[in-house]
C-alpha cells in the first residue's frame, strides 16, 4: 500500500514538475527507446528446455547523469516494479539488484545506478519445455536536475528448444554474479527480512565474546556470586539481570532513532564510527578507568550523586532502586563498548538495516540487543544456573583483578587511538609495502591485469587487529600476494574519510572490516566475510585467478 502511495506521489508531483511530459509507452515488442533512456527485456537463452528456472533481463541504457533506482531507493524515488499477470507460464518472479551506488537527486539522497545497466530477473517456469510468453508491465522513475515516470509494456517469447544460449546469456550472468555483492565468499545468500533478523540475533550473541565486553560479562556475573549464596535465587537478583536487559535493549533504542535521524539528513552510516570522534574515545576511556580502579579496590564506585539526586526527585531511591539503576546503566555501558567489536554477521545485517525503511532499522537493532542481552536473560530467567558455579573465594578476588586489568588495557588501547587522531601517534596502517586507498585508481590496476586486494581497517576496530595478525601477517598469505604480484590497498578509518565511508556503503556494508579482491576475471570484487581465515583468503585468490 506505502510503496503504490509513493508511486502516485511522485506521479503526480512530477507530471507538474514536466508539464505533463511523461511516457506510457505501450507495444508489443521488447524493446522502448525514450528521449533520455531506452528500455529491453532480453533473455539469457533462445529456447527453453526442461528447466524450472529462466532468467531474464531489464537492460537499461541511460544518458549520462540520468538515474535509476535501487530496491531501497534511500529519500526519495521507487525502484523498477514488473507486473507480470498477463504473462504465460510464468509462476513467479524476482528481481536481483546489483551492488547500487549513492547519488543526490533534488537535493536528496538516494541509492540507484546510472549509464548501462541490468537488472537479471529470475523467472520461476509452471512448465517445463513450453513457450514462455513475458508480458511486462514495468514501471518505473528516472531522474537528473528533473524526474519522469514511465511505464512501459514489453513483450518476449521464448519458445520450447533445447536451451542454448543467447548473445545476452554472459552478460546477464555478469550482472547476476553483482547482484550477489552482499554473499560472503563462503557464505549464502540472504532472502527475506528473517534472515537478517536472525543474523543480527547471533551476531549479537558473539559480541558478548569479544574482547571489549566478555569482561563486562564476567563481572557482572562476579558481583552476583560475591552475595551471600541464599541470594542468589533471589527476586533482587532477577531483577538487576533483568535491569540490564532493558539498559541493553534501551540502549540500542537510542541508537536506531539516532541512525533514522541521520540517515534522514543524509549522513553516512556505519557501525562503531563513533571510536572516530575523540570526545567519545575520552569519554570511554574515563569510564573504563573508573570501573578498573574500582575493580583493584582504589575506591567504590556508585551511581554520581547529581544522578541521584535528580532519581530522588522523581522517585524514592532506596537501595534496591539504586542497584536497579546501576545494572540498568551497565547495560548501556555494555552496547556502548560493543561498538567497536564487529561480530560476523553485524555488518550485513547493518548493512540491510541502513537502506531499510524505519521499522526495519528498529527491527534490526532490536534482535541485536536481543542477541547481546541473551547471557542476562538466561541467568535472570534462571538464577540457580550460578549455583553450579565455584563458592566464593581467594580466586574470585583473583578474578577481580584481572579483570580490572583487561579493562584497563582496553583504556590504553583507546587512548592509542586517541592519540593517532590527534596526530601525536604515528598511523602505521600503510606500511608494509601497502598502499593508501584510491577508489579511482581500482580499475586502472584491472586493466593493467594486476589483482588488487582491498582492506577497510581502524586502529579502534578489533576484528581488523585479529585479521592482520592471524591472517594478512601470515607469511603464507604474505607469499600468495608477492606469488600472484598482489596490489595491497589499505584505507584507514581511524579517523573520518567521507570517500571510504561511501566507498563501503556502495558495497553493502556499514560497519569494518571490509576485505575485497578485484582481478581482471572479477572486476565487480569479491567481498570476503568480516573475519578472515587463510583458507578461505586463500581459496578466492585460487578462484579469481583461474577464472
């Protein structure tokens, strides 16, 4: 219903805007040529034989500046829409969207693509070796300084054969290999929003495994055990898990309203980029401070007193209210140390949820807190799972302190961030023989028959550190990139980079790390999965050479 409002909006707001300049193109062929754009509905084969499957193809061929649109078409604009119920033995139909890029159009962002372009359309058969008459209403908006509506009819048969291959079969099969930019190497490709609501649920889960908050975790469960034993089954026990469920889930609240508000003005979105600003670093880095000396027993920290009392103003704050708000805070100390630790499968649900409509981007963040908050849940829900942990004793001051040593190297850690933003540290991210990232520069190399590897990295973000040390250092990769005469181009996001951010949103992803390997077999990259291993790095470098 929202997207058929849109359609007639923009209908109707640009038939005035084009003094009633629109196109109903209707025919009978499978081919439309407009003013500023032509339209063909081509096919990968010239006969059908007894496949299910069919693809087919919308080949646009724009003038330069003019644009069409992506299915998430970002402010403004509707991507290209096939209505296909006059057709014969046609059962269903998709759409593959190759890897987009952004663009302004009035003023307004928005994501689509530009000069040639095809868009393959996977066609399911309801019988095998017959005739196959597609009968297309498209509709759809192209724009420049001006945008226009059209809605055209185009018409193929196919007939019954033995399935050989048109002159379009490559290129349609180029086109589809883009349309998988958002595929892992390894890894399958997402189809509906229920997948990625369920990778964002497990990539929530492991962020709980990674170094910035394991500690978090295991303190937590450390001040539980530090309670007498009777109180460990207690209802003041399931609540301050259950408070710090709901900092968590509140927390990555605040962060879905904060990413529709930008992502409405048109910002670049990505996930942990705010290890970018040095006013956050200090904040972090204070707040890690303090909860470390606190941990070595230098002094006790509790809620600040112009917190309380601002509480006691609107509330009777006794010490189970107290101790709720303390868990409650932790919760949104936990979402915030998560940031910079990009689980697998974070970016690419980010990365869905960024070019989503609202309620997709509160559905994604919501599994996320889910996913993160799950430990908490469990032990809120059952509490007499701590009993089958060790009593309290020496070790858990043990425990305590070394804990307070983990938090306190991860304050050292940003601190060395902080100081390369500040430019008082060295950035070493291009040693090595690695050169600085230049989009532009990607596919000259191509040309030149080199392959290029590609590496998005931070000194904050922690997976890029575990990739460099466990596989980009390895002297078995280092041999594989002097074997093949690899270009190694590494661009840094400690700090902000307007053309690296844009240059991984148009890969689909919005967090880093970001690993992609061009070869002249590969022009349109092969985006690798967030952690790297050496067999999967390896095994692609195989495959884009031999292809």
């Amino acid at each position: 219903m929202f997207a058929k409002f849109i359609k007639i909006f923009f209908t109707i707001i640009f038939l005035f805007l084009n003094f009633f300049t629109i196109s109903f193109a209707k025919n009978d062929k499978a081919y439309v040529e407009h003013e500023k754009l032509s339209l063909e509905l081509i096919s990968s084969v010239k006969s059908i034989n007894n496949k299910s499957n069919l693809y087919l193809g919308l080949y646009f061929k724009l003038d330069p500046g003019w644009k069409i649109y992506w299915k998430y078409p970002g402010k403004a604009g509707y991507p290209p829409d096939i209505d296909w119920k006059d057709s014969n033995n046609i059962k269903n139909l998709e759409i593959l969207w190759p890897k987009p890029k952004k663009f302004e159009i009035l003023g307004m962002q928005s994501i689509g693509y530009s000069n040639n372009i095809i868009l393959p359309v996977k066609v399911s058969l309801s019988k095998n070796n017959e005739l196959v008459v597609a009968n297309f209403n498209i509709d759809y908006l192209t724009c420049n300084k001006i945008c226009v509506p059209y809605t055209d009819r185009l018409i193929l048969e196919i007939p019954k054969g033995d399935g050989s291959g048109s002159k379009y079969e490559n290129l349609i099969n180029e086109y589809i290999e883009k349309s998988n930019y958002i595929k892992y190497s390894n890894f399958f490709s997402p189809d509906s929003i229920l997948f990625f609501l369920l990778i964002a649920f497990i990539g929530g889960i492991i962020l709980n495994f990674m170094p910035c908050v394991f500690p978090v975790l295991s303190l937590k469960i450390y001040n539980v055990l530090s309670n007498n034993q009777k109180s460990i089954t207690s209802k003041i026990i399931k609540r301050n898990f259950f408070a710090t469920v709901l900092g968590i889930i509140f927390s990555f609240f605040i962060l879905s309203l904060i990413t529709i508000l930008l992502k409405n003005l048109g910002h670049n979105l990505g996930w942990g980029f705010q290890f970018q600003s040095p006013i956050f670093l200090i904040f972090m880095i204070s707040i890690l401070i303090i909860f470390s000396l606190s941990l070595m027993d230098i002094f006790s920290f509790d809620i600040p007193r112009f917190v309380k009392n601002y509480l006691n103003k609107i509330m009777i704050l006794n010490k189970k209210n107290s101790e709720f708000y303390q868990n409650f805070f932790l919760g949104t100390f936990i979402t915030l140390l998560s940031t910079p630790c990009s689980a697998p499968f974070i970016g690419t649900a980010l990365g869905f949820a960024f070019v989503s409509p609202n309620e997709i981007i509160f559905l994604i963040f919501f599994f996320i807190s889910l996913g993160l908050s799950s430990p908490y849940i469990i032990l809120a829900t059952n509490p007499g799972l701590l009993s089958f942990l060790p009593k309290p004793g020496l070790w858990m001051k043990k425990i305590k302190y070394f804990l307070s040593i983990i938090l306190m190297i991860t304050a050292v850690w940003l601190a060395s961030v902080l100081l390369i933003q500040v430019n008082i540290f060295k950035d070493n991210s291009n040693d090595d023989n690695w050169i600085k990232f230049e989009q532009n520069k990607i596919d000259k190399l191509i040309l030149e028959n080199h392959i290029v590897f590609v590496d998005i990295t931070a000194d904050w973000c922690l997976t890029c550190f575990y990739n460099k040390k466990t596989v980009l250092d390895r002297k078995k990769v280092k041999n594989i990139f002097d074997k093949y005469d690899v270009i190694k181009m590494r661009g840094d996001l400690t700090k902000p980079n307007k053309e690296i951010n844009e240059y991984i949103n148009t890969l689909g992803r919005f967090g880093i790390p970001v690993n992609i390997i061009y070869s002249p077999s590969t022009p349109q990259g092969v985006l690798l999965s967030e952690v790297l291993t050496v067999k999967s790095l390896l095994s692609t470098f195989e495959r884009v050479k031999n292809d």
